[in-house]
C-alpha cells in the first residue's frame, strides 16, 4: 500500500521552500563575517599622528654670526650644519650645546671645510647627558679664515615627543693669536618632535 502524504503539510511545502531560500541567502548577511563585537557603526578607524621633526633656528644676523641651520628632511633625524657667515679672521671657536636629550640623542659630528687647508682638530664629547663639549680650531702658524661656510655637522636621533631649544652656552670664537672675536653673534633654535 503506497502512503499519500500528508495533505495538511502538502499545501506548506512551496512556502517553506521560500522561506528556506530566503534563510540560507539572508543568514550570510546577518552574520556579517564575524569581526567581533559592536563600538556602533563603522567609520573609518583613527589615524596615528604623522611622525615628524622640526627645527627652526634663532633669528639672528647674517653677519659676525654663528649659526645652526637643519639640512635635510627627515622625521627621525636632525642634522644640524654649524656655519660661520661673514666671519673675520676666524681661527678656532669652543662652545657647550645644551639640546633636549629627552628629544633628540646625539649621534656623530663631522668637520665641515671652512677651517680647512691646514691641518684642524676637532673635539666633541657629550659630558653629561644633553650637553655637548665642543672645540674645532686650525692648528700651526695659519691665520685666521674670513667669510662665510661649513664648521661642522651635527647627527641627532628622534627618541621622545615634545619642544625643546637647543642652545649655545660658554662659546667662543678666536683668532690666530688666541684672543676673542668681538661681536660674534651666535645662534641655536627650537626643536619640536612627533612620534
């Protein structure tokens, strides 16, 4: 004997086929991929801040003036060139710089060309932490050099955020018989730094 199915359920059997479908087409986009949980709808997530190093050097004149300038971009080193601009008769020069070592380390120095020709000495020790010892001069029977260009080449490397000056402290720029140069104006500046 053949069972005749069930004409009560007969009459559902399409819309459950509908609703079956439509469940298996639906269900994927409820769940959504997973993902985890809620925080309320999307948006684009928040940007870290760009990492960045700026250094603006102190205003001072052109003339009779030593001088700080940045060379290069970079957002996680400082090199700063000491020049010389309009010097006369300039021999040697000594200074501290004082910099934020919670900003920026020190990393190298290189002598620039001004003072060359002859044979030059040059010191920097970093005595304590965020003050350097600087000393650069010619050596022998030379005379002074005048005019402008490269001392030397400072490296720093970005290692914390926040402003800080860097500074000249207990400098001094001479001529071939050791005495002083009147008026030499000098100038560091401020460094700001984003990590």
């Amino acid at each position: 004997m053949t069972q005749q199915p069930n004409a009560r359920w007969s009459r559902f059997r399409p819309a459950l086929a509908v609703f079956a479908l439509a469940s298996l087409l639906i269900l994927p986009l409820a769940c959504g991929g997973g993902g985890g949980g809620g925080g309320g709808g999307g948006g684009t997530p928040p940007t870290q801040p760009t990492a960045s190093l700026t250094f603006t050097p102190a205003s001072v004149s052109t003339v009779n003036s030593i001088t700080l300038v940045r060379s290069g971009t970079g957002a996680s080193e400082l090199v700063l060139e000491l020049r010389a601009n309009s010097v006369e008769g300039l021999y040697g020069l000594s200074f501290d710089l004082g910099f934020p070592a919670n900003l920026v380390r020190y990393v190298s120095a290189e002598e620039g060309t001004f003072l060359g020709g002859v044979q030059t000495s040059m010191q920097v020790t970093e005595s304590p932490s965020g003050n350097l010892i600087v000393g650069l001069t010619r050596l022998g029977a030379a005379a002074g050099v005048s005019g402008s260009g490269l001392l030397m080449t400072l490296r720093f490397a970005a290692n914390g955020t926040g402003n800080g000056n860097i500074t000249f402290q207990d400098n001094s720029a001479f001529n071939n018989q050791g005495l002083g140069i009147d008026g030499v104006v000098w100038g560091g500046g401020g460094v700001a730094v984003q990590l």
